[in-house]
C-alpha cells in the first residue's frame, strides 16, 4: 500500500531552498516533480515533505 502524501506548501519549500542556498535544486524542482508523478510519487515525498 502506498501512504497518502499530504499536500505540500510549496512556497515553505522554496523558501527553505532557497535559505540553504540550493539553487539548482530549485530550477530543476518542477521537472523533477513531473518525472516523480509519472512514478507515483512526488520529488516533494522524496525531499522530505
């Protein structure tokens, strides 16, 4: 069984990329994301949120 993912603030994420200086992960977050649905899963459950 795969656990519910609850919804993710998004602009909490960005902001937390962006205080731990993550740039790259920041432009690359959407596309990522895209891939990780087209899995099942979001880059979100991976980043740990």
């Amino acid at each position: 069984m795969i656990r519910q993912i609850p919804p993710v603030n998004e602009d909490k994420l960005i902001d937390g990329l962006k205080r731990l200086k993550l740039k790259h992960i920041r432009e690359i977050l959407d596309d990522v994301n895209e891939i990780a649905m087209a899995e099942e899963a979001g880059c979100f459950y991976f980043l740990g949120y």
